[in-house]
C-alpha cells in the first residue's frame, strides 16, 4: 500500500515555540502510524538552510503551499480562524480539492464553502491531486 502524505496546518506567528512542540509531537503521531509528515516548521528550517539567511514570509508560504500541493491531505489545528497562514492553506486545499481534517476528531473531513474551489475544479487535470485517502486508516489526532 503507498504511503500517504499529509501536511500540518498550525498558527506559527506568535506561537513559534508552542507551535514547533505541537508539529513536532504531531508529526511523531503520524509517522508512528504510517504517514508522511510535511511539518511546516521543518519546511522553514530547510528553506533557511537553502537561502543561508533568514526566509520573507512569501517565501515561506510559497514552500508551504509547494509541500501542501504534494499532501493528499492536510490536518487543521486549533486557531486556524486566528491565522493568516492557515486560511491561505485552507483556500489552497479547497482549491485542489485536498482533504482537510480535524486532529483528535476521529478522522472528522472539514468542508469549507469556496468560489474559488467551484472555478478552479473544472481546471485540475492532474490525477495525483484528486487522490483520497479514504481507504488509508482515518486521520486521527492527538490525545
């Protein structure tokens, strides 16, 4: 069976160090149960070391949004609504038809209404983006 991949979508601004312990320990959850992990902090940390200095914040969610399209789905954590961050990921996702769950939500889908998405539906050709996880064992979250 592939490995499916997922991204963690998490407010960072502000949050840095607290976020970093949540995307860590999430990733750690997800990866001891067969996923691929795209943790946005380990994103930015690779993009410093290819840069040699520290990344604008286009630059970074340009990375973001780069792994978020190779995810099959993303998990979406609390906070969102606070973060800029999060809602360009969540109108990327709705955009290319990427699944969004909630952690600790027994693989709970979340369904946010776009304009967006109903334009650009007709435009995705790509198969692998239209790919589900819906076979793979739900997408869980944290205890």
């Amino acid at each position: 069976m592939e490995r499916k991949t997922i991204y963690l979508s998490l407010p960072i601004t502000g949050h840095e160090k607290a976020s970093r312990e949540i995307a860590e320990k999430a990733q750690r959850y997800y990866e001891q149960r067969g996923f691929i992990v795209n943790n946005p902090h380990k994103i930015k940390d690779e993009l410093i070391e290819i840069l040699e200095r520290i990344p604008l914040e286009a630059e970074i969610m340009a990375a973001d949004l780069d792994y978020l399209s190779q995810s099959d789905a993303m998990i979406l954590f609390p906070n969102w609504e606070l973060s800029q961050g999060c809602n360009i990921e969540i109108a990327f996702a709705n955009a290319y038809c990427i699944e969004i769950y909630l952690p600790g939500e027994q693989g709970k889908r979340c369904k946010f209404d776009s304009n967006i998405k109903n334009k650009l539906a007709g435009i995705v050709t790509d198969r692998w983006i239209l790919r589900s996880i819906k076979d793979q064992e739900p997408v869980v979250g944290i205890n």
